[in-house]
C-alpha cells in the first residue's frame, strides 16, 4: 500500500487508483480503509433511480450549512446500522476520515467508472442518519439508511449542480415503522454518548464546536415509550411529492388513536407556529383524513394565548410534566 496519491477536491480518479494508494476495497459503496485511518464512500445517484427512487445527492443548505445524503450499503432487505454502515456512522469515533466521491462517467473504451472527488465530510453530528423507505434490488420495499454528510470544517466541496437531488417523479406516501433511536457505539466514551441522558452537548460541526440541543429527541423517545407503555401502535410516514425534492416525514402517527403528532423541544411561540403550519401540510397527505386528529407534542406547558392559538386551529395540545404527558390520551374525535 502506498499513500502518495494526494485527494484533491475536483480530481477525476477511479476506485482501483484508491484502493491501491489507501489499502480498501474497490466494490461496495462504503470502503474503510482501517490502515489509512479513512472510509471512502462512493455515491452513485443513477443506481437508486433505477428503482425509481434515489436519497443520494446535495441536499438543500440547513440552519448548520450544507448537507449531502447518502444511502447506506445493502441492496435488499432493511438496511441495518452493522459491518460497513456502522464504519461510516461511526467514523469519527474510529479516529476515521470520511472521504466522498461521486460516480462521473466510465473511462472511455472501458467498462471502469470514474469517480469524482467532492471532498473531506463528516457524518452530522445532530442527526447522523434517517430511515426511509425504498425498493431493494428484489423489488421489495424495504427501510433504507440514508447518511447525513457535512463537509468538514474550512473545507470547499467540489460539488456541482449535477449533483444536487433530483425531484420526485411521483408522488408517493409510504408508512414508515417507528423504531428505537440507534444507539451510540457501545464501549466509545464520547460526547456522542450524551445524546441518551442529556438535552445538550458539544459537537463538531460546520463553522467550528457548537453547542447542540437534542431536547426534540429526547421528548420523542419518552412519548414512544408512553405510547408503548399503554399498548399504543406508532408509527410515521414518508412523503414524497411529484416535482420536488426530499421527503416529509412527520415526527409521529398514533396508530390506535389516529392522530398526528409534531414534536418541539421548545415551548415557545416560534415553535408552536412552526408546528402548526408542519401538522396542516401533512394531514393532507395521511390515508383515511376522516377522523384524523392532530397535535403539538410540547416539553413544558405553554401560555394561556398559545393554548387559545392551538384551540382555535383545532389543534390538540400534550405537553410533558414530573408524571407523563397532560393531554394524553386525546379526547374522542367529535
């Protein structure tokens, strides 16, 4: 293994040019490279579309800055956070640079693709992955991981507009089951780990250490398990709509209840009106409207006009206290 080959956002490479510099393998779309202390991912857009979907591309810039999706490895079946998955969510914790590349057309007179270097990135460290929902290689739906890549700090991507996401061709809404978060890497004592106990931490991000608040999160996990606790179904959506890009996702449906809940892990007035506008595009989109009711999941109590607000757009109001959740259960659709 040699390492003189110098990354160099732009560069036109190919895989074996790679693997022979760094130590990987050149066949799968996440490659670690144990000796080199480095995975490198490989995104190629073109082989989701082929079933009709596709998570890979330059997503839309987010209050931390840009983002680039990517799906995880496994062609059927769910895809799950282990083998080369887990090499990629956990990169930073392995003391592993993560290195993208974008497939850019095949070396004339050959059957090789080229690869396209973007740049150094780093797995996000507020919201590391999504499950969505997608055809596998077998034609079955089936849940698929889809990465959250940020560049890394001071760097520039070689990204283009080629490789922003494509919009949705149709539109579709698959139910998505509500799983447990997945959990840090067991034996890593980091500030990842902090994310189960505490509402803030520290974490590296775009612009330099920042301080990041997983109120939303942890509110979330405790409805679920009250949900759960009192034989609740739960479960949420993935929405895509013709011509635009990405998927909405709602933070949770009551399956036994049908109800529709939009999380905030702050109990202001911004984020109230910001759920409410969430909870009226949404409920258009859910399977069988008649009956649906929905709600404002709220880590404290609100004021008393906030509530009035809330009322008046009939809209249900569950807040979390010392004992569980006021507001819970919903009352009887009318």
């Amino acid at each position: 293994m040699t390492t003189t080959l110098e990354l160099v956002p732009g560069m036109i490479t190919t895989r074996d040019a790679i693997a022979a510099a760094f130590g990987c393998g050149t066949f799968q779309g996440i490659e670690p490279a144990a000796a080199a202390k480095k995975v490198f991912v490989y995104s190629d857009p073109s082989a989701g579309a082929e079933y009709g979907y596709t998570f890979d591309g330059r997503a839309e810039d987010d209050e931390y800055g840009p983002l680039y999706l990517y799906t995880g490895y496994g062609a059927t079946g769910d895809q799950e956070l282990k083998s080369r998955n887990k090499s990629l969510r956990y990169h930073v914790e392995d003391g592993r640079e993560l290195h993208l590349f974008v497939a850019h057309g095949k070396v004339p007179g050959t059957g090789t693709m080229r690869q396209r270097y973007i740049g150094q990135m780093v797995v996000d460290p507020v919201n590391p992955v999504e499950v969505r929902r997608g055809l596998g290689k077998d034609n079955k739906m089936r849940n698929v991981l889809v990465f959250r890549l940020r560049p890394v700090a001071g760097s520039t991507p070689a990204w283009t507009e080629e490789d922003r996401l494509q919009p949705a061709p149709a539109t579709t809404i698959e139910e998505i089951e509500v799983k447990p978060r997945i959990p840090t890497q067991s034996g890593v004592k980091d500030k990842n780990s902090e994310e189960h106990a505490t509402a803030e931490t520290i974490a590296n991000i775009p612009g330099g250490q920042r301080k990041v608040v997983r109120r939303e999160g942890l509110l979330m996990e405790a409805f679920k398990k009250h949900l759960s606790a009192v034989g609740h179904q739960h479960k949420t959506f993935q929405i895509t709509l013709a011509g635009e890009v990405g998927a909405l996702t709602p933070d949770l449906y009551d399956v036994t209840d049908h109800a529709l809940y939009e999380a905030k892990g702050q109990t202001t007035r911004n984020n109230v009106r910001m759920a409410i506008g969430q909870l009226a595009d949404y409920r258009r989109h859910i399977p069988n409207p008649d009956g649906l009711r929905v709600a404002v999941l709220l880590p404290s109590e609100p004021s008393a006009d906030v509530k009035d607000l809330l009322a008046q757009q009939g809209i249900h109001l569950v807040f979390q206290t010392d004992n569980g959740f006021t507001g819970f259960p919903l009352p009887p659709a009318p």
